[in-house]
C-alpha cells in the first residue's frame, strides 16, 4: 500500500478535473504561478509526489518505477473521485503524464520538458547538476539558505539551473523551493531509476510536449527527440523559458494547457 499525497485542490466540484504533476526534488507549490487562472475553468488538484514536499516515501523496499508511479497515481485519482482527469506534468511530472497517457488512464497529457528523452550522456548531464544542487541544499544550514534567498542575486543563484527568469521569485518561495530539496526524502532512489529511464510508448490520448528553449537542465535539442519519439503530439516550444516554464512564462504555459485539456 503506497502512502497518500499532500495536495492543494482549488476549482469549481463538476468542473473537468486536471491533475498537476511537479520534477525531482520539487513541490506541488511549482505550479502556484498558474494555479488560481486554472482553477476558473478545471477542478484542480497539485499533489506533492511521493517522497517530496510534504508527502511520505514510499516504503523502502519499493522501486520508484514508471510502474509503480502510475499505479500510485491511479490510486490518488481515485482517492479524489476523479476518473481519466487531464494531466499536466513538469519534468519528472512531465514523463509520469506520457506514462499515464500511454496506459489510457488520463484524459489529455501537456508535458513541459519531460524526462525520458535524453541520450546516455546527457542523461547524466542532467543527473549531475540535479545532484549538485542536491548535495549543496543538503550540506547549507536552513538559516543561510533562508538568508540566501532573501537577496536578489541569492535567488538567482539558487534558481538559476530550473528557471530562465529566478528573480520573479519572492523570498519566501524560493526558500520554500531550497527546503524541499533539502528534504526530499525519495530523492536519490528517485534519481537512481532516472539514470535509466527512457520514453519509448505510444500516447492514444490528445498530447502537448512542449519545451523550454532556455532549459538548462533538459536541454531544448531534447525536443527533437521526444518529436520523433511522438510524431502524433503537438510539440511546442516555450521561448525564453528554463526548465520550470510556469513562472517564467504563465501566460503561454495556461494556453497552451487549455489548448490541450479540452
């Protein structure tokens, strides 16, 4: 039995259902700069995943699979009395969308810069600065990361690898983002399945990929992949965006969101 999800639910009871799903050593608050604009048309649910945010781990002797992961979110749509909702996913949220999209489970899929495209060399050269930024959150003091991000060129620095634009971070969310990193429970075992993890499935369901041309993390080249990988999607780019496209531009990321999750 897989522990249950923190979530945030906002919306309008009977309206379509759309499940927002965050990347690796994230939080559910990722999606705050889009969350209230999609709460007016769609009955929204953010979770934190399991081992993030204020949400439990998995026990220890379960795998951080695709497999599993779909099959915990399965369960927590039906927790919320949501059946096939539309799904957003960033990142590692990104590729549990196409997972769940693939298996029939959602309604829509709008996946912004999801894992599973890269080659074996730059998977790990996403692995490593994901790693870096780990052990840098691990090793500082909560009150120097608290100090850190209360000055501008600290929140720049802090965000610099997720977002094409970190200062439109206040403090407090950037301090919120360095302490979920730091305690991110599943983290490493999450990271570990990432080393070898690779999208190969047919999505049967409506389909967004779209990508940050600012990315620094998954690199914009890696849009060409997932285009030939899934030559029936809707493949975008995001313009100006990093990793984490929702604060770098809301606008774009809600349109294209509604364009898809119809």
């Amino acid at each position: 039995m897989h522990p249950d999800l923190a979530y945030t639910r906002r919306g309008t009871p009977g309206a379509p259902p759309l499940v927002l799903l965050h990347g690796i050593g994230h939080r559910r608050q990722a999606w705050d700069p889009v969350l209230d604009d999609l709460a007016r048309d769609y009955d929204v649910i953010a979770p934190d995943l399991s081992g993030f945010g204020e949400s439990p781990a998995f026990a220890g002797g379960v795998r951080y699979s695709m497999e599993n992961a779909c099959e915990h979110m399965l369960s927590q749509f039906e927790r919320w009395g949501v059946s096939k909702p539309h799904v957003v996913g960033n990142s590692l949220g990104g590729a549990i969308a196409l997972e769940l999209g693939s298996r029939g489970l959602v309604s829509s899929v709008t996946a912004l810069s999801p894992a599973g495209f890269f080659g074996p060399v730059n998977r790990f050269q996403a692995l490593l600065p994901l790693l870096l930024m780990r052990l840098s959150a691990l090793l500082t003091p909560a009150r120097l990361l608290q100090r850190l991000a209360a000055d501008l060129r600290g929140r720049r620095a802090i965000g610099a690898i997720l977002y094409a634009r970190p200062e439109r971070h206040d403090a407090d969310h950037t301090y919120g983002d360095s302490l979920a990193l730091k305690h991110a429970t599943a983290f490493e075992r999450t990271a570990k399945e990432g080393v070898v993890y690779r999208f190969d499935r047919q999505v049967p369901v409506p389909t967004t990929v779209a990508w940050g041309t600012k990315d620094r993390l998954l690199p914009y080249a890696q849009a060409a992949v997932a285009k030939s990988r899934l030559p029936q999607a809707r493949h975008e780019p995001l313009p100006g965006c990093g990793h984490v496209p929702m604060a770098d531009d809301p606008e774009l990321v809600l349109r294209l969101i509604r364009q898809t999750a119809v």
